[in-house]
C-alpha cells in the first residue's frame, strides 16, 4: 500500500513574539489508497488549517509533508501550484463553481489547464457526469442548480485530472442531511473505483457512515476514535 | 480566454454597459482628432501643401513669416547653395477683398510667388497666370463659398487694386484665410503703390525664402548668412498665428480623453475584479497559474477595448460622410492607427491595477470560506 498523504511531525503557528498559537502541534497522519479519511473537530480547532496545510496552500512552521511521495518541503509557488493542479482536487464548504461556467465547462476547465486532450476531456467529463447522476444537467449554469447538485458536480471537478487525493472542506456544510449524506457516500463511491484517496474535513458527527477512518483535531493533534462511529 | 469569453457570455449586460462606454470614448477620441487635423488643415494647407522643406526667415522674425524681411542679396546666397530651382521668394500679406459682382468682403492672404518656380499654385479650374501678366490672380477655391467665380473682378481694400480671378487651386489657406496667388509683377506694383513713392524702385523685399534643401544645405546657409534663421516646415506652421493656440487646446481634450479612457475602464474591471476575489482564490487553489488569471484580464481588456475601438472607427467614417463640407474633418490612415494603438494600450495600462489586484490574492482563501 502506497502513501497518498503522508504529514510528519507538521506545525503551524499563528503570530509572532509573545501572542503565538499553535494550530497544530506534531501532527501525524497517514493516509494510503482507497482510504477514506474524516476529520472532525469543533469550531475554531484548526480543520481549515490542517486542510490548507495538507492541501498545499499553507506552508507549516516545521515539518514535513508528502503528496504521492512527493515532499512539500522546498517547493516554490509555482511548483506548488502545479503540484495541486494535478495531484489535488479540492471540494470546498458550498461548492464553489465558477459562475459563469456551465457545467461541462466547469471540468473541461481544470483538464485545460492540466494540459489534457480535449476528447479525452470531454470523455471523461461525460464519464464523471454521468456517474453522478447530472449529466442531463451539464448545460446548465451553477445559478441553475440546487445546492446538492452543485456539490455533486464539485465532486466531479475535484477528480477530473485523476488527482492522487481529495480534500474536501465541509462539503455538506450547505446541505440538508439526507443531501449531504449522498454526496458523502458518492465521494466514498469514487474513492473506492478510482483507487485514490479522500480527506474530510467536518463538524457534523452523522456523516461518517462511509469513512474507513474517523480521527478527531483535539489540541494540534489527531486522535483516532473508532467506537464513536454511529451507525444509522 | 477560455474564462473570459465565458464570463462575457454570461454576464453580457455587464459587459455590454462596459463596451458602450468604451466605444463612447474611443469614438470622441477619433473624433475630436479628426476635427483637430481638419481644422490644423484648414488653417495652414497652404503651408503644407507647399513642396518646400525649409524655410529662410530673419533672425529676429520669431519665425514668423510676416514678420520677417528679406531682399536679394539672401535669395543670392540661398541660391548659390541648393541652385536656382530649389530657392524661391515667397511674400506674405494679409489683406481683406471685395468682389465687385458679389456683395462679399473677404479677409484673405495674398502669397506674392514666382509663377515658374516650385511655389506656383496648381490650378484646378480655369487658367494660369505667368510672370508677366498683369492683373490676373489665382484664387482658393473655398473663395467660391463668397461668390467669387472665374473672371471675377476682386479689389484689394488697402491698396485699391484690382484683379481679376483667372483661376482656382485647392486647399490654400493661410491662418484660416484663403489663399490669393500674384505674381512679383503685381507685388511690385501693390506695394509701391502704396508706398512712399518711386525711390525704392527696383525691387520690394519679400518675406521669406522658401528652400527644397538637406540638412548640410541648411548649415551652410545659415554659415553664410548672418542675421537669418533657417526653420523646418513644421516650426513654419507652428508659427502661423493661432495654429499652435487652437492645436494645443484641441491636443489637449485629446490627452484628457485617453486619461478618461484609462480610468473609467481601470475602476470598472478593478470593481469587478474585487467582487470576484473569492472566485480568483478557488481557480488558484485548484491550480491555475498566475500568469494565466493575468492574460485573462488582460484578455478581456483586450476584447472589449478592440471591439469598441472597431465599431467606434465605422462610426468616425459614418459620420465623416454625414459632415457637412464646412466643417473640417480629417482622418489619415497613421493617425487612425496610432490613435487605435494609444487606446488599447491606455485600456491595457488601466487593467493593470485589476492584474495587481488579482496577483494580490491568496489561494488560502478557497478554504474555510462560506460564501457564493
Ligand atoms: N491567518 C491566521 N492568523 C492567525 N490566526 C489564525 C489564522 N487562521 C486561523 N487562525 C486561528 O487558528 C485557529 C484555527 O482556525 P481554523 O483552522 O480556521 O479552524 P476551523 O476550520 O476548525 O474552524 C482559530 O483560532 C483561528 O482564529
Ligand atoms: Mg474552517
């Protein structure tokens, strides 16, 4: 089993001189193929932390974070940003789409930018549509959708470029529970056919029924708590 | 330009009330040029369309035709330079006519020329005149407008002589005055008539000497003669009274659009830009380059300024034909094309500031963030 995610001994502290928090203090975490990963914690514990840290967009204060086998460490901006195009896909709290995209267009977008063939693009966007259950809605603009259906075509764009790892940052903070639960259980359906991995980030303790791992962000670190799954 | 052709389609309204404004500017812009060249033309064709290069003027003339004097000795020298064809007298006076057939009074300038030289008018309609002739003028066709035809008989208000027209030429105006060509003969003749009587008799000085020269020319006469100024043709026309006055002002409402331009577009795509700093922050998150999120703004910019800039040129020529022949309207291709470039550029110098905004913003905001 090879390490999609792998953070060692990772830091991040906010502030300098005598006001210094730290967010997240030795933190450890391995996450390997067709693993699901959920992080919980309450507000204000440090999950969007974590996330961008993980996620490439923040750098942490020490330690050392690997992507795919990749190291983070010495990387600059724009290797960074490349290294999120196509081993990244993100979900972010309420979709966010690119209004003025439609929804084909919203994948065909980041396969563009990872360089991809466009009829292998279009191949893949309807595959991706279609398994999702919106590809009667691909011509449609966001605006025109409902809140679980612009999730769900997220999740489409989060694997478009086949990425190694999602992280998913409240993605059913904007929906209703029985949505939510839906588009948990469809980012677990991909994890498991596409052979990667997934990384949630959530407050809410009722949609872990698909993760293979629940760890709880207590104090900069992260503690497994199997028995806690509830089962509905 | 995949985003930003996408965002116009969606938001086409927006886009729309930005292209309007765009093509309002771009077209006062090519209009008030075009208005500041008809109107630099109709004040000094005269000037432009002689073939002369250079021009002699007295050293303390300010480079002022009719202000500066010159007699033979000058036209010698000048000539011993550059050879008999390429030196030729001119002799300005501004004077007003009446027309004895038309009831008109007209201020005009009279340009006292050698009839064979490179100075003579090229008539349009009716005859020349030679150097030997008497009583005869070549007129500016705009003196038309007055009633004055062919075989007119013009009186000269100051000196009480009169011609008569034996010819037209185009686009001979000096100061905004139409043009009146006679011949030395005749000059002779009007000056000593008014003048202090037969002493003087030989020969009148004349104003300026007109040269087809190189720079070396140029140098030597000047080395050869004290007391004279060889100028340009361009700092001949900026001389003429009220040319630079009218040009400078009109120059500037030029200047002041192209500001106008970059600004109005500046504060709209920056307003625009700020309302989408959380989309910018998702498209950096997901991986799009910085330098791709610039060549979309800029693109966009691009689009809008090259399309308002192209509808606004029908418009110029639209316009330009609606006209009406008393208004002086004049567009040249090089002054269209370094119009068209000054604006694009001034558009793409305001989306700048919206590029700078857009670099400024971090890909961390895609996280943790509720929003649209
Ligand atoms: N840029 C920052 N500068 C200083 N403190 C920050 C910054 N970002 C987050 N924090 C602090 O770090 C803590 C964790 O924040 P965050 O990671 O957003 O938590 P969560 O996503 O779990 O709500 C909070 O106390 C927050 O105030
Ligand atoms: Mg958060």
């Amino acid at each position: 089993m090879s390490a999609k995610l792998l953070m060692k001994q990772v830091t991040k502290t906010y502030g300098d001189g005598d006001s210094t928090l730290s967010v997240l203090s030795n933190l450890n975490l391995q996450v390997n193929e067709g693993e699901f990963v959920a992080v919980l914690g309450p507000s204000g514990s440090g999950k969007s932390t974590f996330l961008s840290a993980a996620g490439a967009l923040l750098t942490p204060t020490s330690g050392e974070i690997f992507i795919d086998g990749e190291s983070l460490t010495n990387k600059d901006k724009g290797e960074l940003t490349k290294l999120r195009l196509e081993k990244i896909g993100f979900m972010f709290q309420s979709a966010q789409l690119l209004p003025y995209l439609k929804v084909e267009e919203q994948l065909l977008y980041v396969a563009r930018l990872a360089k991809l063939d466009t009829r292998e693009a279009k191949q893949r966007a309807a595959y991706l549509l279609k398994r999702l259950e919106i590809w009667e809605r691909r011509d449609r603009y966001p605006e025109q959708l409902s809140g679980g259906e612009k999730q769900r075509v997220a999740i489409a764009r989060a694997w478009m470029n086949k990425p190694a790892i999602l992280f998913a940052d409240e993605p059913t903070a904007s929906l209703d529970f029985n949505r939510g639960r839906e588009v948990v259980r469809m980012i677990a359906d991909e994890v498991k056919s596409e052979g990667k991995a997934a990384v949630m980030v959530t407050h809410d303790e009722r949609m872990l029924e698909w993760c293979d791992r629940v760890l709880y962000l207590e104090e900069g670190h992260l503690i497994e708590k199997k028995s806690l799954v509830t089962v509905h | 330009m995949f985003l930003a052709l996408r965002e116009i389609r969606h938001s086409k309204a927006r886009y729309m009330l930005i292209l309007v404004i765009l093509l309002l500017v771009s077209f006062l812009v090519l209009f008030v040029t075009g208005l500041a060249r008809g109107l630099a033309y109709a004040n000094i064709s005269a000037i432009e369309n002689m073939p002369s290069n250079y021009y002699v003027v007295q050293g303390d003339a300010d480079h002022t035709f009719r202000r500066s004097q010159l007699n033979d000795a000058e036209l010698k020298a000048a000539r011993a330079v550059v050879g008999d064809k390429n030196a030729t007298p001119l002799a300005v006076q501004m004077s007003t006519i009446t027309a004895a057939d038309a009831d008109v009074k007209a201020d005009i300038t009279f340009f006292a020329v050698d009839m064979d030289g490179m100075l003579a008018p090229k008539v349009i309609q009716g005859e020349g005149i030679s150097n030997e002739s008497q009583g005869s003028v070549i007129v500016d066709q705009k003196l038309e407008q007055s009633g004055i035809t062919i075989g007119s008989t013009i009186r000269d208000q100051a000196s009480g002589m009169s011609w008569k027209v034996a010819g037209f030429v185009q686009d001979s105006s000096y100061s905004h005055t139409p043009v009146v060509f006679i011949n030395n003969r005749d000059w002779q003749e009007m000056k000593q008539g008014v003048g202090q009587g037969a002493a003087e008799a030989q020969s009148v000085p004349y104003n300026v000497i007109a040269l087809h020269a190189d720079t070396g020319q140029v140098k030597e006469i000047t080395g050869q003669l004290d007391n004279v100024e060889v100028i340009t043709q361009k700092q001949a026309i900026s001389s003429i009274p009220g040319y630079s006055a009218e040009q400078n002002s009109l120059l500037m409402m030029i200047v002041f659009l192209f500001v106008i331009a970059a600004f109005v577009l500046a504060v709209f795509f920056y307003v625009i830009t700020i309302q989408k700093t959380s989309q910018f922050g998702i498209l950096k998150a997901m991986g799009t380059k910085m330098s791709y999120l610039a060549w979309s703004v800029v693109g966009q910019v691009m689009i809008l300024s090259v399309a308002s800039l192209c509808i606004s040129l029908l418009l110029t020529f639209g316009m330009n034909r609606a006209l009406p022949e008393s208004m002086p309207f004049q567009l040249d291709a090089s002054t269209i094309i370094l119009t068209s470039c000054l604006f694009v550029a001034m558009s793409l110098l305001g989306a700048l500031i919206s590029v700078a905004k857009v670099a400024k913003v971090d890909a961390l905001e895609a996280i943790g963030r509720t929003g649209a």
